[in-house]
C-alpha cells in the first residue's frame, strides 16, 4: 500500500511549520499504522517548511514502512517502480529474447520502462515492446564476430 503523509494538517495557519509542534506530534502519532507500507512526506500546500522536518518525520516512519522517500503520490509511483527495477535480479534474462509488456491492469510510469531497458540491455539478447503478437523491436544484440582475419 502507497501512503502520502502530509505535512499540511501540521503547519501554523497553513504558513509553516513550529519545531515545538512537530517534535509533540512525532511523540504522540502512531507511526506502526505505517508499517510494510511505501510512504512518501510530502506537503500538499505551499509553505516554510525547513528540510530537516521532512527528515525528523522520515525517522520516525523508517522502523514500520517498507521504505520512505519524498514527493507527492505521483513521485511515490515513480520511486516504488524504480526501487523495483534496481532490485530485479536480471540473471534469468541473460542471453534471452525480453517482450516488455506494453498493456498492464495497473499504470506504470514512464520511468519504469525507461529504466528496466537500461537495465535490461546490457544482458538480452533482443529487447521488444508490446505484446507477444505485435511486438515493436527496440534493440538486437550484435552477433560476435567469429574468427575474424585482422592482417
């Protein structure tokens, strides 16, 4: 589950934020709600809001959620799938013939197609897009050159 924490409910008149009242409500919220959750801190509204607040918030949030970043639901998206396309083990892909599926329940960002073929290329042995009957070819692994006569 992605979950936005937003800082607005915490801010003085919507303008910024008091170390006074973020470090009494870091003491009193019940940060295991969040746990094996992705959560983002963010600020849905436009304020002083010094960095180490985000970061005071992110501590408390890093012993329960699967992992923490910063931006709104939109960058949340972006991080989860990037973090997943790091984490992918590309082994079983060595050498072999990839179709990246192009139609999915869920959305998918754009970056995360961009970065699973920037992970994906240096192992393929081609790289496709779509769906297995129609397939738009993106990239070919050239073939090695055997016994080649240098002289």
């Amino acid at each position: 589950e992605r979950v936005v924490f937003d800082l607005k409910p915490l801010l003085w008149q919507e303008v910024a934020l008091k170390e006074d009242d973020l470090r009494a409500f870091c003491k009193s919220h019940d940060w295991a709600q969040y746990s094996g959750k992705f959560v983002s801190v963010h600020c849905s509204v436009d304020a002083i809001i010094p960095t180490w607040a985000f970061m005071l918030v992110a501590t408390q949030l890093q012993p329960h959620a699967v992992f923490v970043t910063q931006g709104d639901a939109e960058q949340l998206e972006r991080t989860v799938f990037t973090r997943f396309v790091q984490q992918l083990d590309i082994a079983p892909y060595r050498s072999a013939r990839v179709v990246v599926k192009g139609c999915s329940k869920l959305p998918v960002p754009l970056n995360a197609y961009v970065e699973l073929s920037a992970k994906l290329l240096p192992v393929v042995k081609s790289l496709m897009f779509g769906e297995p009957c129609s397939t738009v070819p993106l990239y070919k692994a050239p073939k090695p050159v055997i016994g080649s006569s240098g002289a």
